[in-house]
C-alpha cells in the first residue's frame, strides 16, 4: 500500500476485466483485501459483478470499483485484487485494475 496515491479523500479501486462464465449458477466477485504479511485479512469487500453478464459462454467486460479504508495498520501491508465464485468456474483476461480518489 504504500505506493498508493496520498489524498485527503477516499481512495477506490476501479477493475475492468473481461470475465467469461459458464453457467447462470455463478455468482463472480471481484474482490479487494488487504492483510499484514502473515495475517489474516483486516479488509475484505467483494463487489457483485452478475448484472453486468447478461449471456453464458461468451466474453463479456465488467466493470465495478471499491472504497478502500480510511487508513492502513502499516505502509507494508498487502494489497491483492482477485475473482472470487463460490458456484462455478469463471475465466477472466484483459485486466486493468487502477487506483484513484472517490469524487
């Protein structure tokens, strides 16, 4: 975290993907946690990305951001970005993950 941008103002992350699914069944998130080297996460928080996937089995982009928190336990944490379905299988590519400030 510490090569995240300063501000006064909340920062989010924004992820654009193409995510493919192969069944109505899933449930796809993306999700944000960040954790101190060797613990547990002190921050999770998945957004639902479903609405945006409208057919099966074909590429589809999705885009969705997320609030980070107002401050960190330390500038070494880690910060990841991952798709999470507890349901079923689901393919994602062209990645673009971007930090910046809630307006």
């Amino acid at each position: 975290v510490s090569s995240l941008p300063q501000s006064e103002k909340p920062l989010v992350v924004y992820a654009k993907m193409q995510m493919y699914v192969t069944d109505f069944d899933n449930d796809p998130m993306v999700v944000v946690c960040i954790q101190e080297k060797g613990k547990q996460p002190y921050f999770w928080r998945g957004a639902r990305v479903w609405g945006q996937i409208y057919k099966i089995n074909t590429w589809t982009t999705v885009e969705c951001f997320c609030p980070l928190p107002d401050s960190f336990i330390n500038k070494d944490d880690i910060l990841s970005v991952f798709v999470y379905d507890t349901k079923g299988i689901v393919y994602v590519d062209d990645e673009q993950i971007k930090f910046g400030v809630y307006k």
